[in-house]
C-alpha cells in the first residue's frame, strides 16, 4: 500500500466549544468546517495545518465510539488517517497484509471522504483510517 500523506489526525474531546477556541490559539488558524457524521455519532472541527488536518471529535450519543473511547481513555489522539488513491483497494491490500480491518469496505466520512478503519489490534494499538477522494 502506498499513502501519500497524513490526511488527518482525529483528536476526541468532550466539548467542541471548549476545544475550538483553544486549537484556533494553538495552531493559529480558524477552525473552517463543522460537520456531523451522524452514522459516526460525532460532530467534528476541522482545521488545516500545511496539508493535515486536525479533526476534533465530540460525541453526540454516550453510546457511540467516541462517547464510548472518551470514557474508557479520556480525551486525546483517536486516529491517525493516511491518504491513499483508493481506499477499497488499499482495504484489500492491508486484508492481504493480515491486519484486520473494521471497515471490509470503504464508507462516507467527513467532508465526502471515502474512509475506512483498520483494527488497532493488528495496527499496534494506533486505530489507522484510510481514506481518499
Ligand atoms: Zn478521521
């Protein structure tokens, strides 16, 4: 598999209003989309910085994944996704690999990426995504 570029880092926090002011100081940049990915169970911030984005995550239901990560790890880094040409692809290249996936096929992410997730189990405990165009 070959990616070309950390397309984003996806951070969990508990409360967008808090996070968006602080990571606008931080990075220096406005914070230029809001979304909610409602099969996700999240509303994401997203800022530009070079050609990665940081993605903020605020749950939206206690019961989906990142309701249910911040309760189990608290807020910080959730994923790490790497560009490639073409996710289902890419998808059955890692499957090759051994590593397993979440996503067998790719799927709609924010800002109409097609995204897929792979298992952390078999990523060293770093849940990877993979998405493209
Ligand atoms: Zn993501």
């Amino acid at each position: 598999m070959k990616t070309s570029h950390i397309e984003h880092i996806g951070i969990a926090v508990k409360s967008l209003d808090n996070a968006i002011p602080f990571f606008t100081k931080l990075l220096g940049t406005e914070c230029y989309a809001i979304e909610e990915v409602k099969d996700q169970k999240v509303k994401t911030a997203f800022f530009l910085v070079g050609q990665t984005k940081i993605e903020l995550l605020e749950s939206t239901d206690p019961e989906g994944p990142i309701g249910k990560f911040i309760e189990k790890k608290g807020e910080g880094i959730h994923h790490i996704a790497f560009a490639v040409d073409n996710v289902n692809e890419s998808l059955k290249e890692v499957e090759a690999m051994g590593i397993t996936l979440i996503d067998k096929a790719g799927r709609k992410g924010a800002e109409g990426l097609n995204i897929g997730f792979l298992h952390p189990k078999s990523t060293f405990g770093v849940l990877t995504e993979l998405c493209s165009k």
